[in-house]
C-alpha cells in the first residue's frame, strides 16, 4: 500500500518537477483578454487611419472604400506555448509562441462607388510566432524594440461576407478569396518582419528588419519522375499523360518552372535562389501540379527543413512525393556561405562558368543595400513639398522603396537585396522620384567594384545625388557578400547521390582554396581500427553463498546482503543488493567494447553490504581470450579464496556486422530480453577515426589555435589529444561507441580551442550510415560555426550487433552430482521466465532469434484501411508484471496532406483515473514507425486476466492544428489471451468508435 501511494505521489508531482522547453504561458493570457479591448481600439484607428487610406490609393477603383464596422469580439488571441532559445547570441532574446486565434471578429467594408458591401465574420489563425528581443540596451526599458515574423506560413482561415461582390469590382476580377488569404498569412512570413521600435531614434532600424541572410540555398531542380497520370480520354477509358510543372516555395518567396507537356518523367533543369535566415526553421516545399485548362491537378509534394541542408551543404537525392501516392522528385541542394572577404569571389566566377543554369545564371554574391535617409531634396514646385520614393535598379531588377509624403528629407528605413552574377563589372542605379514616379528629384550610380575593395565589402556613407539640388544627397549603407560553396568535396553526377553523402570520385570542383597542399579524400586509420568486439555480461545468480550477518554475538546465525562487481577493460560496474539472501538472482547486463589485447581478464567480486566496511564473499574470472574464441559461455563459476559458493554468469561475444536488414530484428531481440534491472541493450557499435582537421579559424590576434575534439553519442563522450598552435591538426585517433537506436541518435563533434572557445562543430545522423554502402562513411566533413572552409576527415562506420544466444535457460543448474529435482506430482517442467527475460523451459537453450521467425503468427493477416500495429503481451511469472513491447506499425493512414507524427499510448482497462496510462516516444514524419519500447505493469496474475488493453496510434502534431483524432485504436481482451506465450502479433488498427 505504502508503495502504491509513493508512486501516485510520484506521477503528480511530475509535472511540478518537469521543465520542457515548451512552457505554458497562462499569466500572459490572461494579460491579453484583460487587454484585449483596447487592442481592438488600436486596431480600429489602425485600419482607419493607416490602412483604408493605402487601399484608397492603391486603385483608383477602390477611391470610395472605407471601413464602416470594426469589432475584434470577445474571444483574445491564445499563447499556447512559448519557447526560450538561449545562448545564440547574448545581444538578443528569443522566443518562439504557438499562437491560436479562433475569434469572433466582425469587420464592414464598404465602396459606395460600385455599392459594394463586404466583410470579415470570424477568422482563426493557428502557428508558430517567433519573437525578438533586440537590441538590448542599458537603459529603460532594456529591450530597443519588438521584431515578430512566422518562420513558417501560418494556418489562416477567415470566413467572409460579400467576397463575391466585392471581386467584381474592376482591377479586382482576377483576386480570388484563397490569393487574398495566401496574401494575408504571408505578410508576417520570412522574409517579411513585423519591426516594433520601443524607444525613440532607434538606431539600424532597416538592418533589425531586414537582417544579413545567414545563407544562400541554391535549389537544381532537375526532374520527377513515375508521376501520376491526370489526362484522360473517352470518359476515362483512355490513360493519357500529365502536363507536370513545378511550384517551389520558401516562405514567401515562389518560382513556377515551366511546363513539360506530355510526361510523367519530366526533365526541368532548372536553378533557383532563395534567401534563408532562420536555421533549422525555414523550409523548402516543391509542389508538382498537372497543367490543366480549367484548374491544375495536384501531383504531390515534398518538403525539407534547411537544416539538413546546411549540415550537409550539398545534398542531391530522389525525394517521394507525399500525398499522391506516388512518383519520385530529383533535386540538388547547395548551401552558399557569405562570406566578407573578396579573395574567394575569383574561385566563384570559375566555378559559375562551369554550370549550365536556367532561367538566370548563378549568383557569384548578394548585394544588400540600407536606403536610410534623404537631406535637402529638391521642392516639386515653389513652396511644395515632395512626396519622395526610391527606386534601385541592379541591371534589369528594380525595387521600389515605400513613399513618404510631404517632405524634403524623407526617412525611407527600407532594406533591399539583390542577387548578382558578376560584382567586378556590375553597378547599381538609384532614382529618387515624386510618388507620380514623373518627376524626377536626384539620380546616383553606384560601381559595386568599390565595395570589393572596401573594408568588410561594405560602404556606410553619405552619397551626393545628381541632376539634384545643390545640397542633395542620400545615405545608404552597401553591404555585399560572396556566395561561396564551402562544401569539401561537390557531387556534379546526374546520379542522385546517398543521403548526405557526397560522391568525391567525380567531383570536378573542390570547395576549398585552389591554393591549399593537396589533402587525403579518405581518411588512414590503422590496421586495428574497426575490429573492435563488444562482450556482454550476463550476471545471473549466485548460490551457497556465506553467511556474514551474525546476531547476539555470533549465537544467531543470519544471511548476506549479496551484491557483485565486474571489471572488464578498465570499466567496471556494480549490481544491485539483494536483501537477506545466500542464494541472490541479480539477473543483470552489462556491455564493454573489446578489443584483442593479451593479459585481459573478466573479474567478479563478490561482497555483502554492511553500515561499516562491506565482507568479501569471493572472486572468480574468466580470460576474456577464451571469450573472444568461444564467442559464448554459459557457466556456474566456483567462487575462490572463500569456502563455499559459486556464481552463474552468460559472456557473449558480439562482433559488429555491417548489414542493416538485421537491425529490425535485433532490436526485436532485445526488446524481448530486456531485463528489469539493466540498462537498454545496445543494438550497435559505432567507430569513428578522427584523422585531421582543415581550415580552422584563427584564434584573436591571428594566432592558430591549439585544437581538440570532443565527440559524444547520447551521454558518452571522449575527448582527443589536443594539437599544438595549428589550424591543420592531425589527431588519428579512433573511438567507439554503443548505440542504442542508431534511428534516432547521432554524432555530436564540436572542436575546441585549449581554452574552451568554439571552432565548430558537426551534427552526423546515424541514419546516414544506415543508408549508406557497408554502412561506412569516410570523406571530409564541413564544420558548422566555423570559417568558410572549415572541415574535418572522418571514418565513421556502423556495425550491427547481432545475438546468437539470446534464449531461454533453466531457472538453476545443479551442481556435479546433483540430479535435478521434478516439480511436485511429476507434472511437466515448469514454464518460467528466464534470466534474461525470456519465457523458457528446463531443457537446453534456444535461440530467440530463430523462434522469432514463427512467432508472428499472424503476419498473413489481411490488412485493415487504417494500417495495423505489432504488439507482444505475457504475463513475466517470476516478477508479477503484465509485459507489453510495442514493436511498430505499418501502412498508417494520414488523416491530412501532412505525414503524422505518430506515437502509441497505452491504457489498461477498466481505468477510471488513469494511473496505468503509458505511451511511446514520438517518430517524426512517417506512416511505418519503428518503436521496439517496453512497458510493464505491476498486477497480480488473475487481475491482469481481467483486464483489457487498449492501444491508441495518434498524431502529435502541433495542438493548434485541426488533425485532433487518434490514427486508429487496438482493443485486447487478456482473458482471451495466452499470456504465457511470447508471441509479438499484428493487428488490425479500429476507428475509435471500434474495437477489435
């Protein structure tokens, strides 16, 4: 009892105890409905005096129009969460809000010249708001102003009134209800920023708008193919073709490929560049469509967070289509670094001449100009002030700066980019003119060769403007950069290269200085790298062991508090304590990577815990020679240096295979054997050789740094040698690592200066390698955080461990001589679970691998419309739980055009206050997730019979989203179960209403 109410206080102190990086934000809520009307006062002045007279002025048809009806209701906008990044940059807070809107708005317009009435009558708006705090001042009120932008484009639905009147007003016909709402949800999307100033003459005020990219993503897009046919003929009876064209997205920022008639493999060819800030954040999204007369079908889409981009650098794959079914979209996908130096601009022209790019030629840099302010400008007629714009022109691209009305020394704080081929030979024209764009108030032009050889390729100065008054002049800032491909080593095949990885045996083009020595491609490590084996240890049981605990000074004799140590390669590890007992059942694992070395031994010791100094109960070892040739033992070991007891121990020698059709079942495997008391079980060993580094930035005063390495997986880490005052160290160190989930775990390596400074840093997926041949990946890798041609050369491979011998096993052994007892009444060996989780019989040992082959013994089964999930249930006899592993699912169905986020939550039933509630992590992004998780419950045996399972699939998409139900439901009655079987079934997912 006492127990039970622990783990109730337990679980509902959780949540007190929990901090997320998600928080709750209900003090701020409650900020926003108590403000909330006079927001909607703000806003009706807004759209009054702002808004309507920029609408009246962009036709000339929409003179008359005017609000008549501004309410925002009752219902404020809800903060659902927010998100504190910090340590990005000390000058700056960031947060991130899930925002969501569901308000009873009511908006009136009206234009009296066509009689038009229309409106606004409810809106929602579900996303995430980023928000930032910069600059931040030491003085009141410390932070300088507000910048608010959607990284990605927000849900918006609005419900409108008149719409249709309103689009046959002239100028208007072509607008649709779903441009004017893609418009809408896009105006605070990136690049656009929403900019707050809070204290007065804020400085840079177009640069905290319109900030420097942090980098280029050039997209190829080359071809699709296997798509789907839309074009029919005689009523369907005839297949035709597809007339495939592409739409791609970043943000705000679109381009429409052309159109190939007649394919469903079409060849694009086509080049484009976007401008990226926030990373990982943005994405890119492509959508295929089918060119029709009437409206366009859909042909499926594909998107990519920028992320993967950047640590990748060059990425060129096949990526599937979603939500078509079918066909497959080649892209190439480079990241440009900007780089502040023009020594490199040279290698980027060579380069560009060597890529066939339509519809523009490649951009060697980009050009951001500050249009900040006008002095002294010229007055339209005497005694008249003008009303001034600006208009930039880089060889046939203008942009336009917004007007300001009825002065002579405007304020423009307008940010522009533009992207140019050839810096050296390019100018930029600048037209300031009267709104009417007729009269002409001061030209300038601009050789962008000046800013190569300013310093930081920047000019932040006052220019004098011609054919302008005599006082007239402009201030801008100027800042350019090169777009350099800082990758190591460019694939330049048609193929589609592996995943991240990059082909160097055809590359044509090294991203590094043409100045630099030549460097190995492929990393050297030694004859022993790789060879390393991985022993696990299987401490089982003792028996007979000594009494320690006397009483009344030696009359009474008591028993032992028994626990072990093993040591095995300079690791060591140490049990739990068994209470009160001479004959103990530890039933644990450890696991330590092996390498052939002589003299190598695995020790255990035995001890009994006491208050005072622990007794020794005896030792005994196995040369781990013996091990590695045997590759399994399985024995009762005699304890030395003590009069009685022996100690029963497993050793398995586990060497890495590199095939990773087999990481499904040995994570199945040890799903199935995991014990109670030890950790999880590694499913595969990771060796990594860190050969050298190149490029390493300078450390102040241009002084090489003295740099190490710190690798981690998970919560291990390892440390390298440190080199001494290089930016071209050579470690040729090798270090490994056991890896749980190789799916979801990755490689951290961050390099360092001797004093802790940063020199960059590489995040490698492990799902890299599982797709990679041999499962090896050896070839120079770009640091992030770092300069320009910052890498480091790296063997990384994957073994998977494979088990030859996890079965089941006696519950004891006798000794010599003994025979082994029969169970009362002559009945049949008992069946129990093992020492290794295992349900098992008294006999020899079977192999759980070959038995999970026939154990499935509904894998034929016909698959439902919601996809099916594979669970094990048993009951464990020995510790008094109710088991069940989740292993998968397959052939989910997506409730929407976005791929779920699935997960299984678990409930025993009946629940009323849902203390037995369980759930799995969440897989991203997938229809056939992978979990292999195991969950016990504590229950007496004939209540575990009375139970039933209930087993949820659900999405865990973003709350505000609309996609609210379960993906489908699993109901197990355990009375009509063998639940002393292990027997891991499929099942057909239910609707909720349903059960199976």
């Amino acid at each position: 009892m006492i127990r039970a109410w622990c783990k109730v206080q337990q679980e509902s102190l959780e949540p007190l105890v929990s901090f997320p990086d998600v928080e709750k934000a209900e003090w701020l809520n409650k900020i926003l409905a108590q403000a909330w009307p006079f927001f909607g006062q703000y806003m009706e002045k807004l759209l009054v005096e702002n808004i309507a007279p920029m609408i009246r002025a962009s036709n000339t048809h929409l003179q008359t129009f005017a609000f008549t009806k501004v309410d925002m209701g009752e219902k404020p906008l809800r903060v659902m969460g927010v998100n504190v990044h910090t340590g990005q940059n000390k000058k700056q807070i960031l947060l991130d809000l899930t925002i969501s809107y569901v308000g009873d708005v009511h908006i009136d317009v009206e234009v009296k010249k066509f009689f038009c009435k229309a409106g606004v009558k409810g809106m929602q708006l579900h996303g995430v708001l980023r928000v930032i705090l910069e600059p931040l001042i030491g003085d009141m009120p410390i932070v300088g102003a507000l910048t608010m932008f959607f990284i990605r484009r927000p849900t918006l639905d609005i419900n409108w009134t008149g719409m249709t009147n309103l689009l046959d007003i002239p100028g208007l016909s072509s607008l649709s209800d779903s441009m004017i709402m893609d418009s809408i949800a896009a105006f605070l999307v990136l690049p656009n920023r929403l900019l707050v100033p809070l204290v007065p003459n804020l400085h840079d005020v177009a640069q905290l708008r319109s900030p420097l990219p942090r980098g280029i993503v050039r997209v190829h897009l080359r071809e699709a193919r296997d798509l789907q046919s839309k074009d029919k003929y005689v009523k369907g009876l005839i297949e035709g073709k597809s007339d495939p064209y592409a739409l791609v997205r970043v943000g705000t920022q679109v381009f429409t490929s052309q159109v190939i008639d007649e394919s469903l493999n079409p060849a694009w060819n086509e080049t484009y560049e976007f401008v990226v800030h926030e990373v990982p954040g943005q994405e890119l999204e492509v959508e295929v469509f089918d060119k029709d007369p009437d409206q366009d079908d859909f042909l499926g889409r594909m998107k990519l967070d920028f992320g993967e981009v950047l640590k990748a650098r060059v990425l060129e794959e096949w990526f599937p289509l979603q939500d078509s079914g079918r066909g497959q979209l080649h892209l190439r996908l480079e990241w440009l670094t900007l780089l502040s130096d023009a020594s490199k601009l040279e290698q980027v022209l060579q380069r560009n001449r060597g890529i066939s790019s339509k519809p523009e030629a490649p951009s060697a840099a980009i050009l951001v100009v500050y249009l900040d302010r006008a002095q002294e400008l010229p007055l339209k007629k005497p005694g008249k002030e003008p009303n001034p714009m600006v208009q930039l022109s880089v060889q046939d691209v203008t942009r336009e700066s917004r007007v300001v009305y009825n002065t002579s020394s405007p304020v423009w704080d307008d940010a522009f980019r533009f992207f140019l081929q050839d810096p050296a030979n390019q100018d930029i024209d600048i037209q300031v003119k009267d709104d009417t764009r007729q009269t002409s108030l001061g030209s300038l032009s601009v050789r962008l060769s000046r800013l190569l050889s300013a310093e930081d390729l920047t000019l932040d100065q006052w220019f004098q403007l011609e054919n302008s008054g005599p006082g007239s002049r402009i201030y801008m800032k100027l800042v350019m950069r090169i777009l350099f491909l800082d990758a190591p080593e460019v694939c330049n095949t048609p193929q589609p290269c592996a995943p991240g990885q990059l082909d160097g045996e055809t590359s044509t083009f090294a991203g590094s200085s043409v100045d630099m020595p030549p460097r190995p491609s492929r990393a050297s490590p030694d004859a022993q790298f790789g060879t390393e084996s991985v022993i696990r240890i299987h401490l089982l049981e003792a028996e007979n062991l000594i009494a320690k605990d006397n009483f009344m000074g030696g009359m009474i004799r008591g028993k032992s508090d028994p626990y072990a140590k093993v040591r095995l390669g300079g690791q060591s590890f140490r049990s739990h304590v068994v209470k009160e007992e001479l004959s103990p059942r530890w039933n644990e694992v450890y696991e330590v990577v092996v390498n052939e070395i002589p003299g190598q031994e695995v020790e255990f010791e035995i001890y009994d815990k006491d208050i005072d100094k622990d007794d020794f109960l005896g030792r005994c070892k196995i040369a781990l020679k013996r091990v590695l040739s045997s590759r399994f033992i399985d024995e009762w070991l005699p304890l030395e240096d003590v009069k009685s007891g022996r100690l029963h121990v497993r050793l398995e020698c586990l060497a890495p295979t590199p095939n990773s059709a087999e990481l499904e079942q040995v994570l199945m495997v040890n799903s199935l054997t995991q014990t109670q008391r030890s950790a999880e079980l590694s499913s595969a060993l990771l060796s990594v050789f860190l050969d050298r580094a190149a490029d390493l930035p300078l450390r102040k005063g241009s002084k090489p740094p003295c740099p190490y390495v710190s690798l981690s997986v998970r919560n291990v880490s390892y440390k390298s040698k440190t080199a001494t005052s290089t930016s071209e160290p050579i470690w040729d160190e090798g270090f490994s690592f056991l890896v749980k989930r190789p799916h979801v775990e990755s490689l951290e390596l961050q390099v360092k200066d001797e004093g802790g400074q940063g020199l960059g840093s590489l995040s490698l997926p492990l799902t890299q390698l599982l797709a990679a041949e041999t499962l090896t990946l050896d070839r120079w890798f770009p640091l992030s955080r770092a300069g320009p041609g910052s890498q480091v050369l790296l063997r990384v491979q994957l073994g998977i461990l494979v088990s030859q011998h996890s079965g089941a096993e006696p519950r004891s052994a006798p000794s010599a001589g003994e025979e082994a007892e029969s169970p009362p009444g002559g009945s049949e060996p008992e069946l129990y679970v093992g020492e290794d989780g295992e349900p098992g019989a008294a006999g020899p040992a079977q192999e759980l691998r070959q038995r999970l082959t026939h154990v499935d013994s509904n894998s034929e089964l016909v698959e439902g419309p919601l996809g099916q999930l594979q669970l094990t249930v048993w009951y464990h006899m020995d510790e008094r739980k109710l088991v069940v592993i989740v292993h998968s699912c397959r052939k989910l169905r997506a409730s929407s055009k976005d791929i779920p986020d699935p997960y299984v939550s678990l409930i025993l039933l009946p629940d009323k206050n849902r203390v037995t509630k369980r759930k799995t992590t969440v897989r991203k992004r997938t229809l056939n997730p992978e979990f292999n998780e195991r969950f016990e419950w504590e229950l007496p045996p004939e209540e575990a019979t009375r139970r039933r399972l209930e087993a949820c699939v659900k999405n865990s998409v973003s709350f505000m989203s609309r996609e609210k139900e379960p993906l489908g439901k699993v109901h197990l009655d355990l009375s009509q179960m063998d639940l002393a079987q292990v027997k891991a079934q499929w099942h057909n997912l239910k609707e909720n209403r349903s059960s199976s």
